[in-house]
C-alpha cells in the first residue's frame, strides 16, 4: 500500500499557487531531474518578474530591470570610452582631503581652455533664434536657462575625459557663477536681492544638472520631460518646441562626442549646431581647432 502511495505521488502533479511579486505564480513539481529544472527555472522567471537576480549553481547570471527603452541612443559614442586613470596613493590621499592631485596637464592651461569653452557658451549661442522659436522673453532669467543647457552638455562632454576633464569641469562652472553675478551687478540688481537669487539659481542648477543627466540617458520622453520641468519652467503648450529642442540636445550631444578630446581639454573650443539644421551633413564633419602652446 505504501509503495502505490509513493508511485501515484510521483506521476500526479499537484499544482501550486506561490506569491511573486504582486500576483499569484503557477508552481507545478515534477518528478526527478525535470522537476528540479523546472524549480530553477520558475525561479529564474519569478526573479525576472520582479526585477532582481537570481543565482544557479555554477552558473551566474544577474537580471535586471531594463532601464531604457531603446536599444541604442543617439548620443552614445561608438567609440570605446577612456581608461580610467590610474593614480598613486598619495594622489588619492590629497584629493579626499578635496585639493587636485596632479593632472595630466598643467592646471594654468586647463583653466585657460574653460575659461574658452565658457565663453563659447555665451558668445557663439544664438539667443534670439531660442527666443524666437522657443517663445522665451528676452530676460535674464531666459538667457540664464539657455546658458545652463550648453554648460550642461559640455560638463557631460567633459566627464568622460578622466581627472583632467573633472577638474575643467568645475572651473567652467566657476566662471559661470563669476560671470552670472558680474552681469547682474552691471544690471543694477541689489546687493541683497542677488545674493538671494544666486542662491536660488545655485539650486536650480544643480536639479537642472540631475535632471538633464536622466534624460540624455532615457529615451526622447524622459529628455523631454527633463527640458519641459527645467528649460520650459512647465509652461510649453507647443509640442514642437519640445520636439526642436529633444533634436537640438541630441545632435548636438552627438557632436561634440565627435571632437576630440585632447583637443578640448587644451583649446577649449566648442562650436554649437544651429537650432535649425541647414545642413544636416555638415555635423559629420567638425573642425579641428588650432592650439597654441602658449595657451593663449
């Protein structure tokens, strides 16, 4: 009798119902080795329903959620990245302490090449273009908003030039303040009222800086709704605009991942796309600029 027991308990499945995730998982144990397969493959399915990983006895394969929705984006480079340099422990001891350790150029030419790329955000930007075809005041607040988009882009260009393109990054973004609070002191602004303003645009900066990053890194919508929180204050009604704009980041992303970057770290010269391509071939074929020893 126990031995009839055992055999209808081999050949009869008995089905079960486990929690996975939010919903109820159909489990059905099968006999001998099918069975265990079976068991890690539920597992394997449960865990990828969830978005975790999962791990198989000699094998290790981590799942996980998919974060973007497409399989390639413009504005990747097909290029390999840089090599992480490589940097001695004295190094990294002065620098957790929050000074530069060496680079590998000297800072003096560094600086001077962020003072340039700053520049070229300010001086080769056309603000009436965005004006016009994005509907913004010509205002302070408006040129603003334009100027933090192009540093933006060239701090993302930059980051991926190791320690030195680090450094370059924080300079440019000195200079920016520098020369936020030199414009509105030749404005007339109170004293008071503009130290209150720079720290409310210090916030905005650094939410916009956050903002930016996810979207280049998500699809159109997610860059979209980036540009509409932070460039458009929440006021576009125009989709257009959105669509303009999305098309501008992205190509104009792609662009300068296509400049060298010894060059950029040494020169500093950045050239910006126009809002609306006239040529659109033209943005296969970036200039190399001249660099001066010097660094004048």
């Amino acid at each position: 009798m126990a031995l009839l027991v055992r055999v209808l308990r081999n050949h009869i499945s008995i089905s079960q119902w486990v929690p996975g995730c939010s919903r109820l998982l159909l489990a059905s144990p099968t006999q001998g080795q099918r069975g265990r397969t079976l068991s890690g493959t539920f597992q394997m399915s449960q865990a990828l329903a969830c978005g975790g990983s999962v791990q198989i006895p000699g094998v290790d394969i981590e799942l996980r959620r998919k974060y973007h929705t497409t399989s390639k984006l413009s504005s990747t480079k097909d290029s390999p990245q840089p090599v992480e340099e490589k940097v001695g422990a004295f190094t990294k001891i002065i620098e957790a302490m929050g000074f530069t350790g060496p680079l590998k150029y000297s800072k003096w030419k560094i600086k001077i090449a962020a003072l340039r790329m700053y520049t070229s955000c300010v001086e080769k930007t056309d603000f009436e273009e965005f004006f016009l075809r994005c509907q913004m005041p010509d205002t302070f607040n408006s040129w603003f908003l334009i100027t933090l988009l192009h540093v933006w882009m060239c701090l993302v260009r930059m980051k991926q030039e190791g320690r030195s393109g680090k450094y370059m990054c924080r300079i440019i973004v000195h200079f920016m303040w520098e020369d936020v609070e030199q414009r509105g002191r030749i404005m007339g602004v109170n004293s008071y009222i503009l130290k209150k303003n720079m720290m409310l645009m210090t916030n905005n900066f650094y939410a916009a800086i956050l903002g930016y990053d996810e979207g280049i890194l998500s699809d159109d919508r997610g860059l979209a709704a980036a540009l509409w929180r932070t460039f458009f204050n929440q006021k576009c009604e125009d989709p257009r605009q959105l669509e303009l704009l999305v098309e501008y980041v992205r190509k104009q992303i792609q662009y300068l991942d296509s400049m060298n970057g010894e060059d950029l770290l040494l020169t500093g010269e950045v050239s910006w796309r126009p809002l609306v391509e006239k040529n659109p071939q033209s943005i296969l074929k970036p200039h190399s600029p001249t660099y001066n020893d010097e660094g004048l």
